[in-house]
C-alpha cells in the first residue's frame, strides 16, 4: 500500500500552531510514503515564513516531501524581486527545482510550477510543460499510481470559483489523460473536493480525478471548512487493468479534540472510464 499526504495552502505567516502540532502528529501516525506541498506555502513569500515552512518539513523526518510554488510564494508588494529573482526565497529554502518528481514503484508524482511572476492570482500551464509532464506520465510504470500537482483547481464545483481555474487546463486536462495520468492534485481556493473530469472534460477515455485540498494550517478558513487535508491510499498490487482503484480521504482538524480526524472517503475507480466510478462515504 502506498500513502500519500497532501497538504496545501498552508500560509507560513497566518499558521496556527495547535494546527501545526496536530499535523504533525497525523504525519507521525501516518507514516506516509510522501508528503505533497500544493503551493501557497507562505503568506507573503517572506524569508522569516519560508524559514517556519522548511522547519515544518524539517521536523516530519525523513519522510520524503515534494514542494510546489503557488501565487503567494512569489513577493507581492517588492516589485524588483517579483520581476527579476520571484523565486529566490522559496528556492533558498527548498531547492533549486520547482517542477520536482517523486518515483517510486508504486507512485509517481509530478509537479508543475504554475506560477507566473506576470500574473496576481491566476495560474498558467505552458505546452512545454504539458509535454514535460505527458512523455513522464507515458514512461511511468503500469503499477504506479500517476499523479500530476499543480496549484490553481482544473476544475470547479462553484461558479464563483471559475475565475480561479488553471489557464491552459484545456490542452492539459487531455494530454495528461492519455499519457495515463490518475490524478491531478490542487489547492489555491481553500475548498476540498474530488471531481471526476472524465466527466467534466468532453473525450476522456479513461478515468482521472481532481483532488483538491483546502488550507492545512492557515487562519485563512473559508466558511465552515476548518483547516483540512487529504490522505491517498493506492494498492500496487491489485491489477493493471479496470480494476485499479485508489481512495482519497479528507481530513479536517477537530477543535474539539485538537486533532486531525476523517470525515469523508472517496473510493475512486482507475482506468477505462465508466458511468458511476466513485463511492463517497463518511468518515
């Protein structure tokens, strides 16, 4: 079984530290075989919050992580540094890489830097990066489970939230598809939910999933969503073929009792796309 822990907008600098203690602890617990970073990591690409974000990496161990960049990760009010050096202080504490890829044998994971030092909020993927993305996701093994993570959503449950989509989605959303991609993970609009864009994308053949995150740390909730998580879980072992199957479960932090608890599960059918691929159940 391979376990993967997505976290996203956590906001360094709006963090809330009983949230911080209690993720820690689900990490922990969990043991996941890689932790996932959806952007929005700081709250205004400050080196003192991206210093509190790599301590938070720092303490999960050596669980393996993968980081992307998201709009608030590159400065906001330092015009010089957004234009000439966007990146420098998310890169001084995660690396040179911002499309990093986590392989494995039985999970694949491929960021995409959707960023763009031209743009406020909105997010944009590039035909080279679709193609970048696409000749890995064809290489990739039948036994993995084929994950793609960008920041802005590739598909909405709100109309509200259709100014926030991924520009370039179009091209993308197919492309990956047929390279065999399973999943697309996504943060930005602090809503958790799992779409399937094999119906959301008109010529899909097989089946692939939105997984978006809400806010893992942040004060900035929306609603009556609490800070929240996701946990993928996929079997390796069972087939190739139309059997494959991965479950998403949500996690979202209880202020009652200080703690991370599920509340809901996605079973997610993989493979040649069918009418009626998923099972929702609660937690």
């Amino acid at each position: 079984m391979t376990l993967l822990l997505q976290i996203s907008d956590t906001h360094f600098g709006t963090e809330r530290p009983p949230v911080v203690a209690a993720l820690l602890r689900l990490a922990d617990a969990l043991a996941p075989d890689l932790v996932v970073l959806s952007g929005d990591i700081t709250q205004r690409a400050r080196k003192r919050q991206f210093a509190s974000a790599r301590a938070f990496v720092d303490a999960l161990g050596a669980t393996p992580t993968l980081v992307i960049p998201g709009n608030h990760d590159i400065p906001l009010f330092d015009p010089l540094a957004r234009l000439c050096y966007p990146y420098a202080n998310h890169q001084r504490a995660f690396g040179a890489d911002l499309e990093p890829a986590f392989d494995s044998a039985g999970l694949l994971v491929l960021g995409v830097n959707t960023t763009r030092a031209y743009r406020h909020k909105d997010g944009e993927v590039s035909m080279q990066q679709v193609r970048r993305v696409a000749a890995r996701l064809e290489a990739a093994s039948a036994a993995q489970l084929r994950v793609v993570v960008t920041h802005q959503p590739v598909a909405v449950t709100r109309t509200q939230d259709e100014k926030n989509l991924l520009h370039g989605r179009e091209r993308a959303v197919p492309r990956w598809a047929r390279a065999g991609a399973d999943l697309i993970l996504g943060g930005h609009i602090h809503l958790p939910y799992v779409l399937p864009l094999h119906d959301t994308f008109a010529g899909l053949t097989r089946r692939m999933w939105a997984v978006q995150a809400g806010t893992a740390l942040s004060s900035r909730t929306h609603g009556t969503i609490d800070n929240s998580v996701n946990v993928i879980r996929h079997d390796a072992s069972v087939g190739n073929g139309d059997g494959r199957r991965a479950t998403v479960e949500r996690w979202d932090y209880s202020e009652t009792t200080e703690a991370f608890e599920m509340i809901a599960r996605h079973d997610l059918a993989l493979g040649v796309a069918q009418p009626t691929d998923a099972v929702t159940s609660p937690g």
